[in-house]
C-alpha cells in the first residue's frame, strides 16, 4: 500500500506544500438575503440611489465589452483629496496623490492577497495581531511565511504599542537587518481592528512605518469612516517644505493602505477595493492580479459611490447614531460588552454564544459568534446598522437572554 508520503497515492496530483496543508479562511456566506445581516459589518441598507441608477443604465451591448477602468483612479484621487481637505479646512491644500498611487482590486481580499503573492516567501515573517481579520494567516501561510501575532493587552484590548514596536525594530531598535535577526517582511494592521474594535492612532502607525524601512506596513482601513484613524489625510496634509508635501508618500515608501466600499457605500456585493501607497509598491501589487478583475458594473458603481459622499456621510452618522443607542441598551441591562472603533461591537452573553447566534437566526436575525478566537472566546460580534435594525435585535436578544424588557 503506498505511504502518505508517495505522490502516487493521491488521487490527484498535489500542490504546493504549503497550499496541501492550508485551512483556508471561509465564511458562511449563503443563506442570508432576506434576514437581517448583522455578521459581517455590511452596509445593512443598501447603496446610493445613484449607484443603482448607474448600473441600470449600463447598455446591454457593454455587457460584452472587457472593462475599463479610465477614470477611476482618479476618482478615488478625487475622493481621497476632499477627505484630507475636509481635515485640514482652512490650514491649506493637501498634497496631491496620483493615479498611480492607487490599486484597484477585486474587493481588499484580493488586495491582501496580491501583496502577499508579491512580496511574501517562504521564511519570510508576518507581523500582526490577535485576534484580527482571519483572511490574513492563510494568506501568509500559502507563501510558506512564518507568523508572529501579539495578542492584544486586556482587559480592554488595548493595542500593544510597544510589543509590536520590539518585534518589529528588533534586539537593535532600529529595524535593520543583522546576522542573527531578520525583520518582519509585512506589519499588517487593522485599524480599526477587526473584531475588537481596537484603535491605534495615526500617528503612531506613521512613526512605526518610518522607523522599519525594510519592512512593508500595510494598513487595512476598511473601518476608518466610523472613527477617523485614517493615516492618509496626516500624509496629506504635510507642511510646506517638507518632502511628502508634494508626494504624501515620499518620506514613507514602504506604506500602503487598503481602503473599501464595501462597510459604507454598499458594494459588498460587487467586489472593489483599493490599496493606496507609493507608485513602487503599488506596481508590485498590481502585477500579480489579473487583467480584468474588476468587471464593469463595479467599475460604475464605485465611480457613482465616489460622487456621492453626502450619502456615505449620513449612512455612517446613522449608524453612530443607532451604536449609541444601543450602547445605553447594554449598560441599562448589564451586559458585559466591548466597543471601540468600527461598526461592530463585541457581546458576551449568558448562555453560550453559539446557542444564541443560532436563536437569534431562527428570529432572523444573523450574528457572528467568537467561539474560538483568543482573547474573546464566548463572545458574538454584532454589526452596527439603522437605530431601527438595532432596536429589532436588542429585543430579540433580550428576550433570548430574559433581560428586562427592551426600551422603545
């Protein structure tokens, strides 16, 4: 009988190592039109009437056209450019970014994807956190990286600043590679974390990508419109004279930040995403992608998502508006939870975390349950929709744990 090890004994034939011994991230996507989508931080209304007004007039001879993408970079420029503006306000104009400063990729999976692919090897090191974004340890692993993750410090998963900053900078503080140590290929941070909600100032994000010039530190900022810890308008909005007053990335070339519209416009769907760095990196990544990865009704949608900010403003002002709300819920019944940045917080419920998501389901209602994951093991992950939606789910809950009953 063949060995495990004899290639003849597979029905197939195998690949790589590293891909035969990968757990792939996966998440339990089907099922879920229809009920209330608090699981996966979604925008839970939909986008912009201008969106859909957009794709519906896409003629049906363009169907057969391969995309195009000519002039949406520069959107995004355009879009990134009011941004900083609107931070600055009357301290001057912020520097001008450039089209090929931006990445365009199907969704930030395949931004995450394609900076591993382009700049990970194997014996390679990701430094990271935990618990975080489950689509990154994977990705490390299928390019046979090693991976460092620190756990966040409680009892209120505070960023650990200076563990990072050691692992990172090494037995020299400086990041420079020696005979005995090597630095981190990759820093990835969520910021705000996904799932704890942990912030980590700008500034400090900046001092650490300034201090590690051989290491790539990538920003996933998917959650940033509900706090404001965006790094870019800091880049951008750089005094005259300096440098990065011109190119916002001229002093940092080994940044990128990844950006979506997926948690505010509401193009979850339809898979766009960005990575916003020096031209350099941004060609790196870009080169490992497809062609056409990016089908045209994505190209439309996020080209009329960009030109509609007010309404990205009050999706996200609504939802603030519905976090607080529900906030004085959960004080008011004593429940143990954790909130901080994003539009998301944690839950630990009385009865075991799975029983409820599965009760809160059979109500229609979808949650995400932590069971597993270090540090918050026994808590749900609850997205942030309307003050509606939420006052819908706080009285599901409550009737499920048998709180006192819920506030109107």
């Amino acid at each position: 009988m063949a060995s495990p090890s004899d290639p003849h004994a597979m029905p197939f034939p195998p690949a790589r190592p590293e891909v035969e011994g990968l757990q792939a991230y996966s998440a339990p996507l089907e099922g879920r039109r229809g009920l209330l989508r608090l699981d996966f931080n979604e925008n839970t209304v939909g986008p912009s009437p201008k969106v859909v007004a957009a794709i519906r007039a896409i003629p049906a001879d363009h169907y057969a056209i391969y995309p195009e993408y000519d002039g949406l970079r520069e959107a995004v420029v355009a879009a990134l450019q009011g941004e900083a503006a609107r931070l600055a306000g009357a301290a001057g104009a912020p520097a001008a970014l450039q089209p090929e400063q931006i990445g365009l990729f199907n969704g930030v999976d395949a931004a995450i994807h394609a900076l591993f692919h382009a700049y990970g090897a194997p014996g390679d090191r990701l430094l990271t956190t935990a618990p975080t974004f489950g689509y990154y340890a994977p990705c490390a692993r299928m390019q046979g990286m090693a991976i460092e993750a620190i756990p966040y410090r409680l009892p209120d998963f505070a960023f650990p600043l200076e563990e990072v900053r050691s692992a990172l900078l090494g037995p020299g503080g400086d990041g420079r590679p020696t005979s005995t140590w090597t630095p981190p290929r990759i820093l990835l941070l969520c910021n705000p974390n996904n799932p704890t909600g942990t912030r980590l100032a700008a500034g400090r994000i900046l001092e650490l990508a300034a201090a590690a010039p051989h290491t790539l530190v990538v920003v996933d900022e998917l959650y940033e419109a509900f706090t404001g810890d965006s790094v870019l308008p800091p880049l951008m909005n750089r005094p005259a004279g300096e440098a990065s007053a011109t190119d916002p990335f001229a002093a940092l070339p080994n940044l990128l930040v990844l950006r979506s519209l997926a948690k505010t416009a509401g193009l979850a769907g339809l898979r766009i995403g960005f990575a916003i760095g020096p031209a350099a990196v941004v060609d790196r990544i870009s080169r490992v992608t497809g062609p056409y990865d990016i089908n045209s009704f994505a190209v439309t949608a996020a080209q009329a998502a960009l030109e509609d900010q007010a309404y990205v403003d009050g999706y996200v002002a609504e939802v603030l508006r519905a976090r607080d709300w529900l906030l004085g819920q959960l004080r008011a019944a004593g429940v143990r939870h954790h909130t901080e940045g994003g539009n998301y917080l944690l839950i630990w419920p009385q009865a075991e975390a799975v029983a409820v998501e599965a009760r809160l389901r059979q109500a229609g209602i979808l949650v995400r349950s932590m069971a597993g994951k270090p540090l918050i093991d026994g808590s749900l992950r609850v997205s942030l929709g309307t003050r509606e939606q939420m006052g819908r789910f706080w009285a599901a809950y409550a009737a499920i744990e048998a709180l006192s009953a819920p506030a109107g």
